[in-house]
C-alpha cells in the first residue's frame, strides 16, 4: 500500500476509491475516502528496474561514478530534489550531482527498502527507494541523511523522473 498512497492527492470532494487486497491474504475490498488522482491500480515491477537504480542512483553516487549515468538515465529526465530544485536533461542532472558528491569525502548508502512497481492503468514502471545515507564533508563533519526516492522507468529501461524526499538529522 507505500506505493498507492504515494500518488493520493488530497481533494475536498467526497469521492471514495475502492482497493481489493491482492496478495496472499483474504480477497478484502477496502473503501478509501480518497479517490488516488494518478492511479491506485499497481503491481510488482520488474526486480531489473530496482537494479538498474540501485547500481546507477545509489552506488554510482555512493562509488563517485557519476559518469555512468548516461547508461541508466534518460536524455529526456526531469529530477525533483527535496530541496524544491529541478533538473532537467542527463547532462545537467550529472554536473549537478557530481557538483553535490564532489562536497564529501565519504558517503555511505543503506538501502532501507527498494520496490519496483508497474501502474496498470497507466502502463508505468516506477521504482520506490528508501535509504539512509551518512555523508562526511571535507571539514570531517557528519550527516545523516533519511532518502525517499521515487524513479519512473521508460520504455527503454532507463530512469525519466525522479521525485526526492528527505530528512536529515543534524549531528
């Protein structure tokens, strides 16, 4: 369920959406009191997204390997960070983060959870991430970083969008 209510949009009308559980439980039709304006209509991906992100977004960042990018990402991809900045195109993308990655000296990723989801009714692959990432800057100091990433797949297998979220915990 992380992934239908990741793209629920609030709204004040009063339209309610129905769920019917699909995993190995009872067969359980579930009444939201939101109806989901991108889709609710979602199953397992393909496991091949979640290892094209994690190799590329994740240990690529991780490794400082940023030039690799153009094997996984799209020339066409929109990135939202969490810090309300966009990005557009792979090439501003990879100087943006190789600017970023380039400010520590050591990052460290754990990869809390990773799912990779198909829309049916949009006929979309998404991959959903969560992390945790510590980062030491030049000056020695140390940040902890909680990620939530979400990456849409093209028809070619490779990431167009990208929606960040984080939080840190000053130290």
């Amino acid at each position: 369920m992380a992934s239908t209510s990741l793209f629920i949009a609030c709204n004040n009308d009063n339209k309610t959406e129905s769920l019917e559980s699909k995993g190995g439980e009872e067969a359980i039709n579930v009444q939201l009191p939101y109806t989901a304006s991108y889709s609710s209509d979602f199953e397992m991906g393909n496991p091949k997204h979640s290892a094209t992100i994690l190799q590329g977004g994740w240990k690529d960042w991780e490794n400082n390997t940023m030039d690799n990018m153009k094997d996984w990402v799209a020339d066409t991809i929109v990135a939202y960070h969490s810090d309300n900045s966009m990005v557009r195109g792979a090439d501003s993308l990879m100087a943006r983060w190789k600017r970023g990655r380039a400010t520590y000296t050591s990052v460290i990723d754990t990869i809390d959870a990773v799912m990779p989801v198909y829309s049916k009714d949009k006929k979309e692959n998404w991959v959903l991430v969560w992390a945790t990432e510590i980062n030491t800057n030049a000056a020695g100091k140390v940040d902890t970083v909680y990620l939530m990433e979400t990456y849409r797949i093209n028809k070619d297998g490779k990431a167009d969008m990208l929606l960040q979220y984080e939080r840190n915990d000053k130290n």
